[in-house]
C-alpha cells in the first residue's frame, strides 16, 4: 500500500519547510510548491533520512492552472490524505500606503488559493476522510501589526476553513492555525524594535521554530475536530 | 499527574499519559470502587499508581499534591474535573454551593499552590479540562456552569501568571449533558463525537506544545463549526 500524501503549498522555505519535514518524519510522501527558490537540497535529504522521497513543485499559485497541475502532481504521487494550505505572502503596508493589486494578490494566495485547492482536491480528501490545514496568522484572528492587507487576507483564511469544514463535513476535517511570530520568513526581517515588542507582549518570552508550528499543525490534522481555529503564539493573544 | 483519573476520560488520559512515556499519577475520589482503580493501574502496565483523595476535605488533595512533589518532578498537571452536576442556585443551599467551588474549584488551586513550583522547573504545563457549560452556560445547573466558567477564567489567568516557565491550557471535550448532546447532535459537522481516546490525544497534544499556552479548545459546541 502506497504512502498517504500530504500536500504543503509554499513548502520550500520557512514554516512550510517545516511542514515537509515533519510529513516525512510522519511517513507521509511530502509534495511541495514552490514559487521561485528552488527547493533546499539539505531539505530534500532530511525527509530522506525519514526514508521519503519528496515530490518537489514548482508552481505560481497565481495562475489557476498551476494550481490545478500542483493537484495532479500530488494525486499522481499516491492517496491525498492531508492538504496544508501553507504558501503566503509578506506585506508590511497600510491603509494608506496598499495599492489594490498588493490586496488582491494577498486574498487570492491566503483565502481563495486555500479554497480553489481543497475543492480540486475533494474527492481525494473526501475518499481518505482526510483533513486540511490553513495556516492563517494570529494577526488574522485579532488584526494585524503588518497592516490591512495581511491582517485582511489573514482573517479571510478562516472564514475559507469555516465554510470548508461545513461544506466538506463529515468526511474531510478543515481547521486553522494561527501562529503568531516564528523563527522564519518574514519574522527574520522584522526590526530589532518589533521583535523586542512582540517578545514582551508574549507570556512564554520566546518564539518558535517552523518545526514546532509544524508538529501542532499535523497533530491537529489527526484530531477529530473540524472548522477550528487554534491561536499559536506563546499567550500573546489569550481569547 | 491526573487528577481524577477514574472517570471515563480521566482513565484515557491516564493510558495517553503512559503510552507517552510518562509515570503517572491519578488521583480517585474516595469511595470508588476498588475494580475501577485495579483495572486502570493493570491497563497501565505498572506505569500508573493511584492516589485517594476525600473530595469534601481539601486538605486530602494538598496531601496529595504534596505527594506528587515529593516524588522529584513532575511534567504535566491534568484536571478532569468530575461531572458533578448540582440543582440550580436558587434552589442550592449555601453550604452546597461552598462544597461544589470546594470540588469543582478549589481543587485544582490546591494542586497548582503545591505543583507550581516543580512544574515550572521542568518547563512543564497544566491542562485543565472542562465541560461544555463553561462556555455554553446551562439553564438549570447555573451553578455548575458558574463554577466551570470559573475554571476556564482561572486557566487563562494561570497562563499569564505562571508564564514563561508553565504553560496553561483548556480543552472543552464533547459534553456529556445529555440535554446539551442533544442539541449538539443536531449541529454536529462530523458524523460521529470525539472519543475519550481521541479527546486524551487532542488534550496531550496541546499540553505537549512548547509555545502554546492560554490557549481553549472547544471539540464540540453548537453554533460553532465543529
């Protein structure tokens, strides 16, 4: 019996990066997008030591009929069982400073790519009884320090699992995480002055590595839970 | 430590925490019945002991609190509290009402003032599991939803307090009021309630979680997703 496989847009780098790893560390066939890095080899050899070979693509989630090729190249690497819908974009612009394009290229990659792609992806997750994963901010849940664009896009991420997870119930599981700051991406480049804020704001002083946002997020992916949002972020934001 | 680990999702807990890797503690209220308690420490395969604590005395629960410290270190504090459900308030004497915080409440505080310190010792955390009341409210048991409310304002509190060196989380399991499942099941998106199995997992997960703290999940709620 083939491996199942889990799917992560934006797999090449960051929290994805860690989401590809930690598939493989769980035996699954990791398929990856990615935009326009190629993927690390020293990721690619990690998931091989788990004894997976993953399935690297590249895709411009941009265009529609790479998100549907990114879907046959998953399909056509073994059973879908998991989708995480973790590809996004940075914008530090404000209600003053966004252009319409930096709004609609931000709510196409974080809420309707999520969408577009599960619903490619039904029958596969709907046969599996499968579970998808969006990974949304905790700036989504409360707004965002980054500004309209990526607090908005942010918080349209769950209302695309919300509606997922009745569309799709009872067979395919859909749920968020929402992490706060993590040791990658555009954390890396925040100012000195941010971070500090940021860490003395968050109860546990700390922030974490994509491998952790990736252990809670695949251990949700096993829960029995649906149309759920769990905040990721040390306490910063306790509703 | 597992406090309460003889009821149904106390007992799972209890197997979630052995099949972890953990040596684990459960308290049981006194009297229980002494199959109950042997079944759960043979399941355990000697990995599990149990402690009895007198749930109108807390002075037994800090006994047995002081119990678990002295035992050099402890990782994780888990709380089921019992399903104890009382008449409404207007109809509950007042020395009803003291005894249900006593139960319901004050345990758990008891066992934080003596496990604290250990806890935060060993980077550990606390889950505190609920009943569906807490959030929901509950028209005829007012004061047990009062005292659950109580539990998930004294979880998040204790994350910020406790921070950085416990964590603090809640887990609102499916509730067992049959009243409450009733309308659930009219709600429910999945097609089946969560385990006692499934629940231990979901709540060991998040207890596991190095960077979650304060956090509330709710499996099952109506007029929620889930």
């Amino acid at each position: 019996m083939s491996r199942p496989v889990a799917l992560i847009t934006g797999g090449a780098g960051g929290i994805g990066a860690g989401f590809v790893l930690e598939a493989a560390r769980r035996g699954f066939i990791p398929v990856f997008s990615f935009r326009s890095t190629a993927a690390d080899p020293e990721l690619i050899r990690q998931c091989e030591e788990h004894g997976v070979a993953p399935v690297p693509c590249q895709a411009d989630l941009a265009e529609r009929s790479d998100i549907d090729r990114l879907a046959r190249v998953a399909q056509d690497a073994g059973p879908v069982t998991t989708l995480i819908n973790c590809a996004g974009l940075a914008a530090r612009t404000g209600l003053d400073s966004t252009t319409d394009e930096k709004l609609w290229d931000l709510m196409w990659v974080h809420a309707y790519v999520p969408d577009l792609l599960t619903r490619r992806l039904r029958p596969d997750l709907t046969a599996s009884r499968g579970s998808v994963l969006n990974v949304s901010s905790d700036g989504g849940v409360v707004g965002s320090i980054s500004g309209l664009p990526y607090g908005m896009s942010k918080a349209a991420t769950l209302g695309a699992t919300a509606t997922l997870a009745r569309s799709l119930a009872p067979f395919v599981r859909v749920n968020t995480l929402a992490p706060g700051a993590v040791e990658a991406g555009m954390w890396l480049s925040a100012s000195e002055s941010t971070r500090m804020h940021v860490e003395a704001e968050t109860p546990l002083q700390r922030t974490p590595s994509a491998e952790e946002v990736a252990v809670a997020g695949l251990d949700i992916c096993a829960w029995h839970v649906t149309g759920q949002t769990i905040v990721f972020n040390g306490g910063r934001t306790i509703l | 430590m597992v406090i309460n680990g003889t009821t149904s999702l106390g007992a799972a807990i209890v197997q979630g925490c052995v099949d972890r890797g953990f040596t684990t503690v459960f308290t049981h209220p006194e009297p229980v019945a002494d199959h109950v308690v042997r079944d759960i420490v043979d399941s355990c395969g000697g990995r599990g002991s149990p402690v009895a604590v007198d749930r109108e005395d807390q002075s037994s629960a800090v006994k047995a609190a002081q119990y678990v410290a002295s035992l050099g270190h402890i990782d994780r504090l888990i709380y089921v509290p019992e399903a104890l459900r009382s008449p409404g308030m207007s109809a509950a004497s007042q020395e009803l009402i003291k005894a249900a915080f006593d139960t319901t409440v004050m345990t758990l505080v008891n066992f934080v003032r003596v496990l604290s310190r250990p806890l935060a010792e060993r980077k550990g955390s606390i889950l505190v599991v609920l009943e569906a009341e807490a959030i929901e409210g509950s028209d005829a048991e007012d004061l047990f939803g009062v005292n659950m409310s109580a539990l998930l304002g004294l979880s998040k509190t204790l994350a910020r307090e406790l921070a950085p060196d416990v964590r603090v989380n809640a887990l609102v399991p499916p509730t067992s009021d049959p009243v409450l499942s009733e309308r659930i099941e009219s709600t429910r998106l999945l097609d089946r309630r969560a385990s006692d199995a499934e629940v231990a997992r979901t709540g060991l997960d998040i207890a596991d979680w190095p960077h979650a703290t304060g956090i509330t999940l709710a499996m099952e709620l109506p007029g929620r997703a889930s």
